[in-house]
C-alpha cells in the first residue's frame, strides 16, 4: 500500500507553488516533507487528499491513479493542523465519525473506538466536549479520529506545530509509536527537521 | 458600577417619558385643531386655507385608518377623543357612533353619494346596458357582474344593503339568482375595478362602484378624452343605494366652540365646493354648483335604496352571514 | 484573574436588557393588559372560539402556514448554504436583495403580483404560499447564514477525508451545525406567515381569513372587541409559546466569527439556475410593477410619472410628495435610533447566557405577534389620561416601529457578539482599558455587521409601515404607504399609474437602502 507522487505541480493563478514534484512512501513507513512555511507543504497534503486538483501529474495510491477518486472515497484520513475536531460531537462521537460514515457494524466500531481511545491515551475523556480539551488533547482525538477508519494512507499537515516545547517532544515520540503501532502508512509535512527526525522514517526536502 | 448604571438608566427613563408628554398639545387657547378623517380623505392642500385666515386657527388632519377603523377608534376613546372633529362617519356606521356617544352634539350630514352597478360602454358593444337590480339576474348578462364582499368592502355592504332594501325578506332569493347568473366576488373596491372590470384588463363588464366614478374616469382619462366625447362608462341608475357621511365635534374636546365652527366651515360653501373633484362625492350642501365635469358626466340618481341606519346596524351582521352561506358556500 | 473578572462582567451586563424591557412593556404588555381588563367580557373567553368563521380562520391560518413555511424553509435552506459558502457575481447583492420584500408595504407587492401572476392563480392557495416565500425567505439567509458562514471549510475537509460523501456531510455535519438556527428561522417563519395580514387578503379569495384577518373583523366591523381580544391574546400566547420551544440553543455550541473569506469554489451549473430563478422570482414582479406604470390601455404614458415627481399638476390628485418622504424618513430614522442600541444591549445581556436568550426572544416578538388592530386599540386606552397622554405623541409611531423592528435586530446581532472572542475582551481589559473604552475601541468595529443590518432592518419597516402601527392615528401628513393607499382608492387611469409608480419608487427606495447598508458590512 505505497503512495506515488508523479510528477505534480500546482499554479495558483500565475504563481508556481509546487512544480513536478515526485515523492514515494512505503507501505508502513512515515516519511516526512520538510520546508519552511509558505512553500506548499499543505497544498500538497490538500491534493493529495484529493481537496485540490493539480495542474498536472497523478496520486497513485496502491496502484491505483486517485485522480478522477473524490475525497471521501480515497480511505485517505488527515490530522489537520488546527484539528477540525466537530464541535456538536464529543470527543467519543468525533473518533466515531468515520466508522459511522464507513456504515460499520456498530459492535465492531465501539470496540475499535475504544481501543484507539486508550492508544491515545484518553479513555477518561471519551465523554467530554470538545471545546474544553487542551492543545495535546485535542491534537489526540484528531489522530484517534483519523485512524479509527483504517485509512489506507494518513496525512499530517504540522501536526506538532503551536504546542509548547514541552509538550512537544512527548507527543512527537507518542506519534511515532502511534504510526508504528498500527503500521499506518503515513505522509507529514512540517518545518521543523528535529519533528521529522524523532517521528519519521524518512526525509524528503522541499524547495 | 453597578449603582451608577441603574442610576444613570432610570434618570434616562425619566427624561425619556418627560419628552413624551412635554410633546403631546396643552395649550388651554388653542390655535390648532384636530381633525379625524378616514385615510382616503383627501382635499386639496388649500383646502383649510380660508378657515385659517378667518379664525386663526390651523387644522390638523388626524388619518385614522379606514372608516371602520376610524370609527372603532373613537367609540372606543368616546368622552377623551384622539381629536375634536370627526370626517366621514356614514350612514352603515352612524348608529354605532351615536350609541357610543362620540358626537358632542347632533352629527351633520356633509356629503353623499351612491353605490351602483357601473358598466364599461366599449366592452358591452351591442348590449342594452342593465337598469334595474332585477335586469342582473337576466340571461343577457351572465357571467358580467363582478361585487365585493360585503364583509371586507363598504361598497360591496352598500350593495347588499340595496337588495335588502329592493327585495325585502326575499332578499337572499335575488342573491341565489345572481350566483346562478355567475356573478364573481371579490375582496376589496380596488380589486373589483382595477382586476375584474374590463376597463383595466378584466373580463367583467359591470362591477359595483360609484355613481361618481364616470366622472372620474373622464377627468383621470390618460390621454385626456377629446371634448365633448362621452364617458367611457355609465351608471345603471336603478341599482343605487345611497351613502351619506357625516362629520361632527367630539364629546370631550376641550374646544367645542371653535370645533363647532369648523364643522360649520366642512358644511360651508367653500369646503364642500372642493368636494366632487377631490373626494369624488356630492355635496350635502344645496347652494353649492356641481364642477362642470359632474355637470356634464355625472349620472342623475333620482331614485336610490336607503334602510335606516339603526336597523343596519342591528343586522349587518346576520345579513353578511346569510350572504356567505349563499354566496361563497 | 482574568476568568474572574469576565465573570463579574457577565453578570453585571445584565441591567442591558432593560431598555428592550421597557419597550416591549410600554408598547405591548401593557396596553395588551390594560385593554384585555376593560373590554373583555369573560363569557367571551370560550364563547368566541364557537364563532364558525373564528374556527375556520384558525385552521387556515394553521395550514397555510405550515405549508408555506415548508416551502420556505427548503428552498432557503438550499439558498443560504451556497449564499454563506460560494462565491459568485452578486452574491452580496443577491443577499441583501433577498430581504428587500420583508419589509415592503404589502400594498405595494400584491400590486406586483396581481400584474405578473396569470388570472387563474390570482385567489390560490399557490400564490399566497409564493408571495410567502417571497417574503420570508431573508429570515432563513440571514439567520441560518452567518451560521454556515462561520464554518470552517477545513472542517468539512476533515468529514470528507473521514469518508463522508456530500450527503453525508451534510446531513451529520453541516445540518447539526446549523440545526439551532434553522428551528430559530422556522419558528419566525411559522410566526410571519401565520399572522399575515396583506397577503391573505390580496392573494387569498374572498371569504378566506386568517385569525388576523378575522380578529379585524370583529373588532372594527362587529364591534366585538371583546372577542376579538381574546383571540388577540391566544394567538400571542401560541406565537410566545413557539418560540419558547423552538429558539433553544445548545450551551455547547460555539459560533466562531470568521471575517472570513469566502471559499472561492464555483458553483454549479444546478445552482446557478437556481439563483437565477430566484432572481427573476425578485425581479420579474418589479418590472412588471414598472410596465403598469406606464401603460393605460394600449397606450405607453409617463402621466403617472410625471404626476408622482410633482411635474404634472392634476385636477383631483393633491399630495406632497416631498413631505410623505419627510414624515416616512423621520419615523424611519428616530425608530432606528430607538431600536438599534436597545437591541444590541439586549443582545450584549444575553450573549453569554443560553438560557434567557429563548425567553427574552418570546418576549420580543410580542409587539410582532399581537394583531396590529388589537395594539392599536391598545394602547388607543392605555395612554389616554394625563401626563400619560401620548397618544397624540410624535413619538408613538416611531416607539412602535421600534418596538417592531427590535426582534430583528437582536437577530441579526446575536450571532456577531457571540462570535467576539473572549479573549480580545480579556486582552483589552489587560490594556487598562475601562469597559466604555473597550467597547468602542474593540468591539463596536467588530459589531459593525450587526449594526448595519439591524439599521436595514429598521429603516426599512418602518419606509413600508409595518403591522401594528397600520391601525395608528397619523397626526403628521401622509406617510408614503398611505398616500398610495389613497391613490388606489380612487377610480380612473391617473390614480392607478400613479399609484404604481409610488409603489415601485418606494420598493426601489427602500431595496437601496437595505442593499447599500448591506454591502458595506459584509458576509
């Protein structure tokens, strides 16, 4: 289950943002783009999500060319860098979201809700509102959200970016045995070369 | 903090309600004068203009909604009037007003008119214009008579009111005949003339409306009418029931003694001189000369239905329900 | 210490709610409580309700309401979700556009619609629901909308990388997010048609009557004020009581203000017709209105124009026209004055109370629930006796028409104080500002939007006349609605075009007025 990136480039307007950029993840491994801010790091994490179409080249997710796939059938989750958790569902409900939209069976989904809970570590929390989470809190439930639907890829747009220092050396390492755990194909986009160091496998610079 | 804002919003209260009374009229002598009037009382802007140069005193017109309204309003405020005259109570409401005792003292009557069948002589072609109430129900004009709904309209009560007064107890046989006949109703005045009558794009030649709106028609007429050209429509002059309006001093204001002079003034012949072209009525008063327009194409009305105001008052209702039983079903 | 302190300030905004307290009670409790004492004869109390015409009303009123607010309710709902998340030309205008009719004179719009519906529909049931949702339909865009608006297109990213397919989206994401303001805008929705006065009686055939419509009746042709009371009153209660359970709002729900910009998204081709009608649906009755201006008979003719501007002097037709826009604009102004800082304080007292904010809007929407001939009769006895005389008040009408326009402006308020982020309160207060200052420094520029549709709003119900004060004595000279009233009174082809030009002058006038404000601020 490995991601192609062939050759992608994407204009906005007469603005080159990304130019034929070519990339592979292998299948279970984590590998990370990095670059300063403004580059392109979430435009390419948004095509490759299938949230924008670039001007030329394809996603090739397991053989597969995504480019005619929309968004919500590519099994392609994504930890967006403020979370996005749904502010009318607790925090149970929001890791839920994407087994219910997937129809699964709802004893198969409870428990893989709760086992994805506990990896996180927020088994208490399971009924709590989402508005009174903490930063690392939060950040949490919205990769326990991610991954409860088996995604085939997983996306990482900054995911340690706006936590303070303590906090994130912790996560970094909680991410990396998260991703290792469940053997998560993963693609994150940061700026910081020390994030990428600690949670990723492999390193690939962006211009 | 908390203090001074309660303080600070209660002194505001205060002035506020200061400033609304301080605006309402305390002056004992008065150089101003409340007219009430129903909405459609509309005189020409120098109509006062004689009576102010006399007494001094300017005239306020108080619009007071529709004569219903109007009336409803000062029955209510009987003893504390909203003003000091009243305009334009008419005869299917004057017994209402009397026996809530608005009127300082006996109304006086200061203008008619009359409600009847008009026609639209270009749309009838070759047929006879109708007459009488009875030429209605007849074959020749079936499916061309448009009447309002005596519940919403005063044109269309006044109508009603004619056939109780022609047929007496078999009035709601005459009415069965005309459903027969095809009549359509509608709601209002203004929709009758303007959406069902063939003048303005409908499809019924005859609707209920006024004696005086053939003069209308000539004198609104855009492009003007060529002289001496008839009017486009006619009165069926035997299908008329007469409306009479009244106006009178308020019991309760302050100022009766020059309140009664300008009901005087209303009844005068300066002001009811106005009256045919401005309000489209006759004037009650005798000594004053019909405009040449009413001369020339107003209908004679020598005969029209009346039933006494107090029994219209004691039956308007039950008459208006039995005319929907038989009439809307 | 700064969570204290915002506390205290909680608790202390309180008092705002006052000045709205004391307009609804002057111009609708009450009188409601002074009249319902003197004239109401307790027999009638149940004897009213055995009036056949009375149960009819009732139930029509019940049904054309509900299914006029289905309607409204789904084609606005499809409307606000592309007005609040799509760009495309004349977005803004098309939203501004869309409140326009809310505040017409009825006069004025059943003139338009007689002269662009076919005969047939004229007295149908078809034409009141569509002159309903023509309407009605802003309630929906401007409550439901700058929900939608503020949320984030990420977030709906997020449901789709979640496996939600558009449907699904919108049913767990985009409804549920919206759900609150969409039972707020049926509720008034509910309420506007089932009290609607003009447009039954222009577009409903004869003999069809809503409780309005026949409350009216009683009081003014029967003289039955007593019944007509009673009816009165328990259409309010109904009214109050749906609001009560219809405006809830859920403590969890947060509406964050986004000044932000709109996802620059196409929309598609289905959409664009649909706008497309709905914007011929706004403008075909204008144009059409402007052809029977012109037209008498088979001739083209600007009498009625010539005679409205004052240029023509016709024999039989005396107003001022200059003056009717004095009277109308400074009724209009002082309302807007009244009800726009009463309604923001309201707005301020409950923002971060969720549950006074259902009651207080059942409170609010009294003086709109109350037929405007019972409120007219109302107040008629209550301010009758010195120093309270002010029923020959300049003020009164003005007092009324904010008191009218007062729901709406809080609405439209509602969600931009909420959506002021704490935090920029906390951090002015750190600045050492004092409460006056942060207000007018931080907070009224980001209230702005509030600001101008409620001063639409207002400005615009008071131009068209609205409800209640329909059935108060004018002491000033005629207002505009009047004075085309009057003109539609009189027979011949004068009157008639020049009433309409009136009305398309004032429909032109007020839908400028509501659509430059608009602009300016936003969504």
């Amino acid at each position: 289950m490995s991601l192609i990136i062939d050759n992608i480039s994407f204009s906005y307007g007469d603005r080159a943002i990304l130019n034929k950029l070519s990339l592979e993840v292998p299948t279970g491994t984590t590998t990370a783009v990095v670059a300063p801010s403004g580059v392109g790091k979430s435009t390419l994490l948004r095509i490759i999500a299938g949230l924008l179409t670039p001007s030329s080249g394809s996603i090739i997710l397991d053989g597969k060319n995504l480019s005619l796939v929309p968004t919500h059938l590519r099994s392609i989750g994504m930890v967006f860098q403020d979370n996005q958790l749904f502010p009318h569902l607790n925090v149970y409900d929001n890791v839920m979201f994407g087994l219910r939209m997937a129809k699964t069976e709802k004893k198969i989904a409870s428990e893989r809700c709760r086992d994805l809970l506990e990896l996180v570590g927020l088994s208490q929390i399971a009924k709590q509102s989402v508005d009174t989470l903490s930063g690392g809190e939060s950040k949490r439930v919205a990769l326990a959200r991610a991954l409860a639907p088996s995604p085939i890829l997983l996306l990482l747009d900054e995911p340690l970016t706006g936590l303070d220092s303590e906090l994130h050396d912790r996560l970094a390492h909680e991410l990396q045995r998260i991703l290792h755990a469940t053997s998560t194909t993963a693609l994150l986009v940061t700026h910081s070369i020390h994030e990428a160091e600690i949670i990723s496998d492999s390193i690939h610079h962006l211009q | 903090m908390k203090k001074t804002h309660i303080a600070l919003g209660t002194s505001l209260a205060m002035a506020f309600l200061y400033l609304m009374t301080s605006c309402s009229s305390e002056t004992s002598t008065t150089k101003n004068l409340t007219l009430i009037a129903y909405d459609s009382f509309t005189p020409p802007e120098t109509a006062f203009d004689a009576f102010t140069q006399e007494t001094g005193i300017k005239v306020n017109i108080a619009l007071a909604g529709d004569a219903g309204e109007m009336v409803a309003k000062a029955s209510l405020t009987s003893g504390n009037p909203e003003g000091d005259v009243i305009w334009g109570v008419d005869n299917t409401l004057i017994s209402r007003a009397t026996d809530s005792k608005i009127f300082a003292s006996d109304p006086t009557e200061v203008d008619y008119g009359d409600v009847c069948v008009n026609f639209d002589i270009a749309a009838l072609g070759q047929t006879e214009p109708p007459l009488t109430l009875d030429d209605l129900v007849s074959s020749d004009y079936k499916g061309m008579l448009v009447v309002e709904n005596p519940a919403t309209s005063s044109t269309g009560l006044a109508f009603l009111l004619a056939t109780v007064a022609a047929f007496g107890d078999s009035w709601p046989d005459y009415w069965k005949q005309l459903v027969a006949n095809d009549v359509q109703v509608v709601d209002s005045w203004d929709e009758a003339y303007y959406t069902a009558f063939t003048r303005y794009g409908g499809d019924r030649p005859l609707v209920v409306s006024y004696s005086t709106s053939p003069p209308a028609e000539v004198i609104f007429a855009d492009p003007p009418l060529a002289k001496g050209s008839p009017a486009p429509t006619g009165v069926a002059s035997e299908t008329c029931f007469k409306q009479i309006e009244y106006a009178g001093v308020l019991r309760g204001t302050k100022y009766s003694g020059q309140a009664q002079q300008l009901v005087e003034y209303l009844a005068g012949p300066t002001f009811q001189a106005l009256l045919p072209e401005s309000l489209f009525v006759y004037p009650a008063n005798q000594d004053v000369a019909l405009p040449q327009s009413f001369v020339d194409y107003a209908p004679e009305i020598t005969t029209s239905f009346s039933i006494p105001p107090n029994e219209i008052a004691k039956n308007r209702q039950s008459w208006t329900e039995q005319w929907s039983a038989i009439v809307l079903k | 210490m700064v969570g204290h302190r915002l506390e205290m300030k909680i608790r202390s905004v309180r008092f705002l709610v006052i000045p709205a307290a004391i307009l609804v009670f002057v111009t609708a409790v009450i009188p409601l409580i002074v009249l319902a004492t003197s004239v109401i004869d307790k027999a009638d109390i149940f004897s009213v309700w055995t009036h056949s015409s009375v149960r009819r009303a009732l139930v029509f009123s019940l049904w054309q309401a509900l299914l006029s607010t289905a309607f409204t309710i789904f084609l606005g709902v499809i409307a606000t979700w592309h007005l609040s998340r799509y760009q495309f030309f004349g977005r803004r205008t098309f939203i501004a556009l869309v409140t326009v009719p809310f505040v017409l004179p009825t006069v004025a719009v059943g003139a338009a619609f007689i002269a662009v519906l076919p005969k047939a529909l004229h007295h149908s049931i078809l034409a009141i629901v569509l002159a309903h949702i023509f309407f009605n339909i802003s309630i929906v865009v401007r409550t439901v909308g700058p929900r939608w608006n503020s949320i984030d297109d990420q977030l709906i990213d997020s449901a789709r990388t979640l496996g939600a397919s558009p449907l699904q989206t919108w049913r767990h994401v985009i409804m549920p997010l919206g759900k609150n303001a969409i039972f707020s805008a049926t509720a008034l929705t509910f309420f506007m048609c089932f009290t609607s006065y003009g447009i039954i009686t222009i577009l409903g055939g004869p003999g069809l009557a809503t409780v309005d419509i026949e409350i009216y009746r009683r009081a003014v042709q029967l003289g039955d004020l007593s019944g007509a009371t009673v009816l009165a009153i328990a259409q309010m209660l109904l009214i109050a009581l749906t609001f009560l359970l219809w405006s809830r709002s859920r403590s969890t729900e947060l509406v964050l203000f986004r000044a932000q910009a709109i996802s620059h998204r196409r929309l598609s081709l289905a959409p664009k017709c649909f706008f497309l009608a709905l914007a011929a649906f706004f403008t075909v009755p204008l144009l059409a209105l402007l052809a029977a201006s012109m037209r008498t008979r088979d001739t083209w003719s600007l009498t009625g124009w010539k005679v409205f501007l004052g240029i023509q002097k016709q024999r039989g037709i005396d107003f001022n026209m200059w003056q009717a826009i004095q009277t109308s604009g400074k009724y209009a102004l002082i309302a807007s004055c009244i009800a726009l800082p009463t309604g923001i304080a309201a707005t301020y007292a409950l923002s971060n109370r969720r549950s006074s904010h259902s009651r207080l809007s059942a409170f609010v929407i009294l003086p709109l629930a109350i037929s405007p001939v019972v409120i007219g009769l109302a107040i008629l006895i209550t301010y009758d006796f010195q120093p309270f005389d002010f029923r020959s008040s300049w003020l009164l009408i003005p007092l009324v028409h904010a008191a009218i326009a007062l729901p709406f402006v809080m609405r439209s308020a509602l969600p931009v104080v909420e959506g002021i982020p704490n935090d920029l309160r906390c951090a002015a207060s750190t600045l050492r500002a004092g409460p006056w200052r942060r207000f007018l420094t931080v907070e009224l520029p980001l209230l702005k939007p509030a600001i101008s549709t409620g001063l639409a709003f207002s400005l615009a119900m008071s131009l068209g006349e609205f409800g209640a004060t329909s059935f108060l004595t004018r002491r000033e000279s005629r207002t505009i609605p009047i004075i085309i009233a009057s003109l539609f009174g009189k027979a011949g082809d004068i009157p008639r075009t020049t009433g309409m030009a009136a009305s398309l002058v004032l429909i032109v006038t007020t839908a400028m007025i509501v659509i430059t404000i608009d602009r300016k601020s936003h969504t």
